[in-house]
C-alpha cells in the first residue's frame, strides 16, 4: 500500500493505536488505502449497532495477520474516524504490514 509511512500510529501502554476512517455500506470489504494520516477501509456492513466497527476490525486484522480479538475500537463508536488499539504490533510492524498489503 502506498503510503504506509504516513500513517498515524502511536505506541501506546496496551498497544499501538491506529487511526481510520471506516466508510460503511460498500461493495465489498477492503483495505482502500491511506487518506491524509489515517488508514482507510471500506466495508460492505451498514453503520448499525456496531456492525461496521466490527467488518473493520476484521478488514485490518487480516491485513495485519493477527486474530481479531487483538484489535478493538478505542474511540470513535459513532463517527467515520476511529482509533482501534493492536495488541502484539509496533507501530513499525503495522506499518511495514499495511506497507505489503494490497490497496490504494
């Protein structure tokens, strides 16, 4: 993916925490690509009672190669720009992943 550098990750105590914007209601489910320094990601899943939080806890857990129960939503529950923490990542290596992953 181009622009992974840019990125916003920062370590935090638990984890890294990772800011995305979560577009509801696509076609499909993927990985689009980096807009300004947050992750983008698209979901087929409609914005209702956490419905596309959780597509996209699976969309970037698989990007990363990690189970999702070591992502979660940190902030952001009702708004198109979210933080999720990833437990068992640097910011370097969730970087360096999304980096080899395909997307915009």
């Amino acid at each position: 993916m181009v622009g992974a550098e840019k990125l916003k990750i920062r370590q935090g105590s638990k984890g890294s925490i990772i800011a995305v914007k979560v577009v509801p209601g696509s076609s499909r489910d993927r990985l689009v690509g980096v807009l300004g320094d947050c992750l983008k990601i698209a979901v087929s899943a409609p914005p209702e009672h956490g419905r596309a939080n959780k597509a996209a806890v699976a969309v970037l857990a698989a990007a990363l190669g990690l189970d999702r129960r070591h992502i979660s939503l940190v902030s952001g529950q009702t708004s198109p720009r979210k933080e999720f923490i990833v437990v068992g990542l640097s910011a370097e290596a969730i970087r360096k992943a999304l980096a080899e992953a395909p997307g915009g």
